[in-house]
C-alpha cells in the first residue's frame, strides 16, 4: 500500500505548530507600545504606534599619568595622575575631574645630620559638573557644578564650593570651540591651623565664572585653555582663580603626550605662604 508524502509532510507541520503554540503560551511575547522607526515606511501593524525613545548614551574621556625621579646631591620624586571622564545622554553632559599630585624630596634631619625623604607637595582635587542644554542642538544650557580640594601646603585643609547658573557655547567652528557660563554660588574654606591661630571654617556665597577654549592646531595636536574663578564679594573672604593650559600632542590612537600649565590663585592666604601656585607637568593621555 502506497502511502503519499503530502500526509508525513501535513504531520510535522501539525507537530511544529503544535510545539511553536506551546512555547508561545509558556513565554509569551513582550506587547508592544513603540516602534523603531527608521526611514523606511514602518509596517502596517506599527503605523499607529509611537516612535520608541531611543537615548545614546556615551562615555568618553582621558587618564593621565606622569613621574619624574632625580638622584644625586639632592633626591626628589614627583607623581601626578588625572582623570577627565564625559558622560553623554541626549541633552545632559557630565564631566568628572580627579586630579593628583605629590612630590618627595631629600632633606637633612637638623638634629641627627641624617637625610630623609619628607613629602614637600600634596595635592587631591576632584569636580563634578552636569551641563543640560535648553534646546536640542542648542548653544546655551543650565550648569551644576561641585568642587574638593585638599592641600597641604596651600594653607588651607580643605577647600569646596557648590555652584549653578547659566552658560553658553559662543564659538564653534570644525576645529574649535569657545564656551562660557556664570552663576551664584557657595563656598567653604577650612582653614588650616597654625602656630598663630586655631583651625577656621570660613564660609562665603560666591559668584562662579568659568571659561574653556579648545582648538585644534594640527591634525594630531591641540590646544585647550581652561580658566575660572570664584569670586567672594565679601571684604575680607578669600576668592579663588585658576587657570589651566595644555597642549596634547597625540603618539599613536589612543595615547597622547600633554605638557600642561596651571595656575591657583588665593586672595587671602596666610603671610608665609604664597597666594599664588604653579604646577608644570608632562605626562602620557590614554584615550577612553
């Protein structure tokens, strides 16, 4: 007896519809209440659905690092390492600063004629800022911003402010940009104790204004100038300014050498310590 093989073939199609419905009633499809939509025409069953939100979000950024070692008559070591991390997602930015630095030298005890190291520079800082701009593809935007820092030989045992407001991206060609931005704000400065006085808080509303150009010089360098200042309109309260410049030149992809230059400057410091500080580095950028 003949048997045709339309039947076996009508069979496993049963058994596989079977089987699929099974499954679906176990692990059900997810409903849907969006669409990717793209530029093609969306398929009929989409077309009264809503575009889904789509969001990037990126994570960019620099780490740095340096150290310079000298041995002879007069033994020192400096160390310095940074981090410069960007956050995008759709109109917000985020950027995170951690900034370290150290120095060591060799020095002769007074009393036992016996050189030892003794730390000479220290310094821990971090920031955290959060742009968010007005308009989508816009040039102004509303800024938050918080600052620590510690250092030991600056006269202060730690200094933090907190600021917001608004800025405004001013300049922007294909190679360079220019932004700046300016609000109210709060500060406080621990004072560190001396022989003359005892530790002081002292604690001051502020205006911030900050200022950052960057341009590319060559197809492998560029240049960036940061500058800002946190200014006390109170007679008597410290304000504080910085400004930092940096040429990075990159070596291969992803790393880089930067010489940077920076300058702190403390109105109201003790008469033994200088209201203004520099720092010179070079150091080796690994791109994220």
């Amino acid at each position: 007896m003949a048997v045709s093989p339309n039947i076996f073939a009508a069979q496993e199609t049963s058994n596989a519809e079977a089987i699929e419905a099974i499954l679906t009633s176990l692990n059900p499809p997810p409903e849907i209440d969006c669409y990717h939509f793209t530029d093609e025409v969306p398929p009929e069953e989409f077309i009264g659905f809503p575009e889904c939100d789509i969001t990037p979000s990126t994570i960019s950024g620099s780490v740095e690092v340096g150290a310079f070692f000298n041995t002879g008559d007069n033994d020192y070591a400096i160390a310095k390492a940074k981090s410069d991390l960007v956050h995008d997602i759709g109109k917000l930015s985020t950027n995170w600063i951690v900034d370290l630095f150290g120095r060591r030298a060799e020095k002769e005890n007074a009393e036992t004629g016996k050189k030892e190291y003794e730390t000479t520079d220290q310094k821990w800082a971090t920031s955290l800022q959060s742009n968010y701009t007005l308009e989508e593809g816009g040039k102004n935007y509303v800024f938050a911003y918080g600052s620590y820092e510690t250092n030991r030989f600056n006269g202060f045992d730690y200094q933090a402010s907190v600021a917001g407001g608004w800025g405004r991206r001013w300049y922007e060609t294909e190679n360079a940009y220019f932004d700046a931005e300016m609000g109210p704000g709060y500060k406080i400065d621990e004072i560190a104790e001396t022989e003359f006085h005892n530790n002081e808080t002292q604690k001051s509303t502020i205006i911030r204004a900050a200022a950052t150009y960057e341009r590319k010089l060559f197809e492998t360098m560029e240049f960036k100038q940061t500058l800002s200042a946190e200014y006390a309109p109170k007679s008597g309260d410290n304000s504080k300014y910085k400004s930092v410049s940096s040429i990075t030149t990159k070596l291969i992809e992803s790393l880089a050498l930067k010489f940077a230059f920076s300058v702190d400057h403390n109105t109201e410091v003790e008469s033994n310590i200088s209201n203004t500080r520099t720092e010179t580095s070079l150091t080796l950028v690994f791109s994220i």
